[in-house]
C-alpha cells in the first residue's frame, strides 16, 4: 500500500506536468489550457493507481486494463477540440495530441515512473515549441491569400 507521501507526490506530479502542457497550450490561444490539461493529467493518474489497488508497483492486470480504458476513454475528450475549417483545414489536432499525451503523463504519475514523467514532459513541451516555431516560419513562406483577414504579410 503506498503511503500519504507518495500519493500525494504522484497526484501532485501529474498536476503539474499536466498544468506545464496546458501552460503552453494557453500562451498560443488554445481551447484547453492549465486546469483543463492538470485535470486530465490528475484523472489519469488516480485511474491508474485505483487500477493497481494502490499497491504502488504498476504491475497489477487492472492497472493495465485502466491505463487500456484511460488511453480510450481520452480520445473523446481530444475529438471534441478538432473542428474542420475552411476547405481542407483542420483546427485542433495539436491540442487533442497535446490532451492524450498529457493523460499519459498521468498514467506514468500514477505508475511512480517520474523520470519518464520528465523526460515526457520535457519532449512534449520541446514538440509543441519547436514544432510552432517552424509552423511560423512555414506561415511567413506562403503567397497572401487574397480577401482573407491577416492574409497580407505587411499586417502582421
């Protein structure tokens, strides 16, 4: 049975690997943000380790079958941020990535795995960075598009 200490310690792990993902999501105008992307990563976590009966060591059959259920469950949460814009646009797909990642940030706070939990974290928020800087860059290179708002480049 794990004690107070490390229950709080993974619960708290998860909030903040969760808040740091929603951090991120927050500074870019997303529609999920710290509390949204904390809690996921808090729920995550508690399923985890009610799956493995508290017992701390990951190994339980139930642990499994809750991350199974987590991992599935989550894709719902992620599919109601994907919205298809204008011709063959879509909207949201970073952010339901960002929301099924960051459950499995929760899973791993549930497991007591912290340092993947860091190195996750670390590669998720390196992901989202690295990967807004050259979606900007990619935005500068294209023609204007006429008629469109923030379409000249003059405007920006």
């Amino acid at each position: 049975m794990m004690d107070p200490f490390d229950i709080c310690l993974r619960l708290g792990a998860a909030i903040l690997a969760g808040g740091l993902v929603g951090v991120n999501r927050e500074m870019h105008s997303k529609p999920v943000g710290v509390r949204t992307l904390g809690l996921v990563a808090l729920g995550a976590a508690l399923v985890t380790m009610a799956g493995s009966g508290f017992s701390g060591d990951g190994t339980d059959a139930n642990a499994s079958r809750a991350i199974q259920g987590t991992i599935t469950g989550i894709g719902f949460l992620g599919a109601g941020v994907i919205v298809k814009g204008e011709g063959n646009r879509v909207h949201g797909l970073t952010t339901a990535a960002a929301i099924w990642v960051t459950a499995a940030l929760g899973i791993l706070c549930g497991l007591g795995a912290f340092l993947p939990l860091a190195l996750g974290t670390v590669f998720l928020l390196l992901t989202l960075f690295v990967g807004g800087l050259i979606d900007r860059a990619i935005e500068l290179r294209r023609p204007a598009r006429h008629g469109r708002p923030g379409s000249d480049p003059a405007s920006r």
